[in-house]
C-alpha cells in the first residue's frame, strides 16, 4: 500500500477548505476508482505553546499502486490543475510513501 500527499504549505494567501473538501477531493478521488483504498484530509490544529503548523491543509490518500497514481495523474493533469484556483492560491508540495508498518 502507499500514502500519497499533497500539503498546501504557507504562506497561503487563500485556501477555501470547503471547495476543497466537497467538491476538489471527492472529484479528484473518484478518478481513482478502486485503487484509492482510503483518504483523509486534514488542517492544522493549534499546539498551546508551540508556533503555527507549517500547512493550511493536507490530503492524505492511500492507493494501491504508484502505477495507478502515474497514470491518473498524467490523463488528468490538466483538470487536476485547472481546478487549483478554484480553492488555492498556492500548488501542493507532493510525496508517495509506501506504507511498512502500522498499528
């Protein structure tokens, strides 16, 4: 199994959580049909006594197989772009992990 993410970092001049929760993500994992095993979004949450997470957000989607990733990425990339502005002023930083232990 792997663990794609896609963290919006800031400074983000504006990232519209709502947009990206129920229309952006939902769109963007269904182009994954089956091999999209699970995903999750997150934001960051205040730490007392520690500075500001570095992120606005962050998706966190496990597939079955960096094949499956490459391939829907490349026959969307275009969509997958043009949609960025409609809830992002900023591009994620992305990563694949391939998951090697959980509890």
């Amino acid at each position: 199994m792997y663990c794609v993410s896609a963290v919006y970092r800031t400074p983000n001049d504006r990232f519209d959580v709502e947009y990206y929760t129920t229309k952006h993500v939902p769109w963007f994992v269904g182009l994954f049909g089956e091999h999209c095993k699970r995903w999750e979004v997150t934001v960051p949450a205040d730490i007392p006594g520690r500075p500001p997470a570095p992120f606005v957000a962050a998706i966190y989607m496990w597939i079955d197989s960096p094949e499956a990733f490459a391939q829907v990425v490349a026959e969307h990339r275009d969509e997958i772009y043009a949609d960025l502005p409609n809830y992002s002023a900023s591009p994620p930083e992305t990563a694949l992990a391939e998951l090697v232990a959980e509890g």
